[in-house]
C-alpha cells in the first residue's frame, strides 16, 4: 500500500487541509523546508490519481 499520512486543517480558519510528508521521500528526494511541489491530478479507472513532483531550484 506504501505510506499513509492524515489531513489536518491548515488553519483554524480554512478550509485546506495539509499532510505530512513521510521522511523516507523526504530522503529520496533531498527535500526541505521551502522547497516547492508540483501536483497533477487525474481521474483514471474510477481511481483518483495524484503525481506530485519537486520542484527543485536549478542554479
């Protein structure tokens, strides 16, 4: 099944929802604090499928 995390407000105020990032991707991808995500999200097969991507800083 891989990893699961779960949804928690982002704030008392909104209605967005945040997620932990578990630390074996943050391993694998060199990823920190500040660092930008691309997400793409598609219906596929009655499944909803989320690619999420960094974005890392070339220079």
């Amino acid at each position: 099944m891989g990893e699961v995390t779960v949804l928690t407000k982002a704030t008392s105020r909104s209605r967005s929802l945040r997620t932990t990032i578990p630390i074996g991707i943050v391993k694998q991808f060199n990823l920190s604090v500040g660092d930008k995500l691309s997400w793409e999200i598609r219906a596929e097969g009655g499944d909803l499928i989320i690619v999420v991507k960094p974005l890392k800083n070339r220079g």
